[in-house]
C-alpha cells in the first residue's frame, strides 16, 4: 500500500472515530510532518487554510496537538500511542454515556405479544456475526458444539470465549473441515475435544450453481442455534450472512445436533444422549 493509500486509510479511520474530514486530514498531516504552520499544513493536508485553525483548535481540545505561540504559529501532533490512547479513552467515554442514555430509556408500552416456542433472526456482516457468536458462548450453561467451516473464524478472542466457557464447566466440544485447522484448534485448545466433520457440503455444494460456503455452525444448550455462510463471488468473498434463534423443540436440535457431530467418534456415548 503506497503513502497516499495510507494516508487516505488513516484518515478515514480518524473520521470512524469521531473526527470530521478537515480534522482527520490536519492531523494525518501533523503526524508525517512532525511540525508545521498553517500554511504548511494546508499544503500537506489540502485542507483550506482559513479551516486548518479551526481543526487545529479542535484537534488541541483533544489532546491530539500542541501549539506553539510564535509568529507564526506551529503547531505539532502528539505521538501516535498518546494520540491513540486519547482517542481509545474518548471513544470508551462516549460508549459508556451511549450504554447509560439507553438503558433510561423509557419502554414504549406495546401490545401484549403471544408467547412463542421458538424465533430465528437474520444476522448480517462479520462483525455482527461474530459477536452473537461470541455472546451465545458466554450464556453457554452445560454444553457448547461449534463446527468451524473456514480458517477465518477461528480467531484468538474466539479461543478465549470457548476456553473460558470450558473453565466454568461447560462441555465444549469444536469441529472443523480439514485436519490443519483442527490442528490449530487443538494447540489454541489443547484440553478441548476436537474432531474433523464429515459434513463435505460445509465446503461446497453438490447442486450447480450454489457457491455458498458454510462459516460456522453452534449449537448451545441444546436450545440456541447459529449458521452462517460466506458467499463466494468472481471479487471473493465480500460478505457473511447468518441466521440465529433459540427455544427450539428437542427434535430439531437433535438433528442439527447429530448432523453437527458427524466425524466424533462416540459423541452420543460422551454425553450420554441416545
């Protein structure tokens, strides 16, 4: 990736975490050129001039500049970790006054809904999908099958959430494809019951035209169920789709359950399901 490419990168993160385009470029400026005036800001950075001191006045507001008070003014970026620090601790602060200014909400007062015996809701995008993942493990009470379909998945906060759920009692047992990521299962999760599936069409489809491919698949609890798939395009794969429910009936997990082990040597014996 060139200079340019990376500039643009960092100041499209800098507006993701709250700056607005001027800010950002002022900044990402700053930060190649160590120092500068307004003028050699603008330069760099192709914000206006007349602009660049009122992103600098914002950019100081938060920590993130120094000024200089001579004729003319310099001014200078602080260092790259106490910048990100800064922005890592506006960032918690604002997420913590979101989490409060929702939670003292008052409920709308809705119609009494019928009771139901079991929903399924639609997730979409990695980040989405992974953090429902993640969130099912944690509420995991006695058991937890996750069958992983594609090396991507299998990152270390995952491992972290099935070895936690594995400390507190809860059975973990975790499929995969092939045996080289079962292999890498096994040195993250050495004390984990590990096996690789027999569920070919995790992979690939045998009906024409089909290029969706299975990401992963868990079931906790005997009760909450989440499938997702990457579907390949000409450009790759460019999105994860999945769906998610809970409170479905003993013969659907069965099935999904028994589909899930296929390749565990003795998984109905282990947990003594018949």
């Amino acid at each position: 990736m060139n200079d340019i490419s990376q500039q643009e990168r960092a100041v499209e993160l800098l507006q993701q975490l709250g700056l607005k385009e001027y800010e950002a470029r002022a900044f990402v400026a700053l930060t190649r050129r160590q120092r500068g005036t307004a003028k050699e800001i603008s330069e760099t950075s192709d914000v206006p001039r007349t602009r660049v001191y009122d992103a600098i006045r914002v950019l100081e507001s938060k920590g993130l500049v120094e000024t200089q008070h001579s004729n003319p003014q310099v001014f200078r970026a602080v260092s790259i970790d106490e910048a990100v620090s800064s922005l890592e601790a506006e960032y918690r602060d604002r997420t913590e006054r979101l989490r409060d200014s929702l939670a003292d909400l008052e409920p709308v007062d809705n119609e009494s809904h019928e009771d139901v015996t079991h929903e399924v809701w639609a997730l979409s995008g990695g980040q989405g999908i992974t953090s429902r993942t993640q969130r099912l493990i944690d509420d995991a009470d006695q058991e937890c099958v996750l069958v992983i379909g594609d090396e991507s998945v299998f990152t270390e906060q995952l491992a972290e959430r099935l070895r936690a759920a594995q400390e507190r009692g809860v059975d973990v047992i975790v499929g995969t494809v092939t045996e080289e990521l079962r292999e890498m299962v096994r040195d993250a999760l050495p004390d984990v019951e590990s096996f690789v599936s027999g569920l070919e069409w995790l992979r690939q489809s045998a009906l024409s035209g089909d290029e969706t491919e299975i990401s992963r698949l868990l079931l906790v609890d005997h009760s909450a169920i989440l499938v997702s798939s990457f579907t390949a395009t000409e450009a790759g794969r460019t999105h994860e789709q999945g769906v998610f429910g809970g409170g479905f009936d003993n013969g659907l997990v069965t099935i999904v359950r028994r589909l899930m082990g296929t390749g565990l040597l003795d998984i109905e014996s282990a947990t003594g399901e018949s």
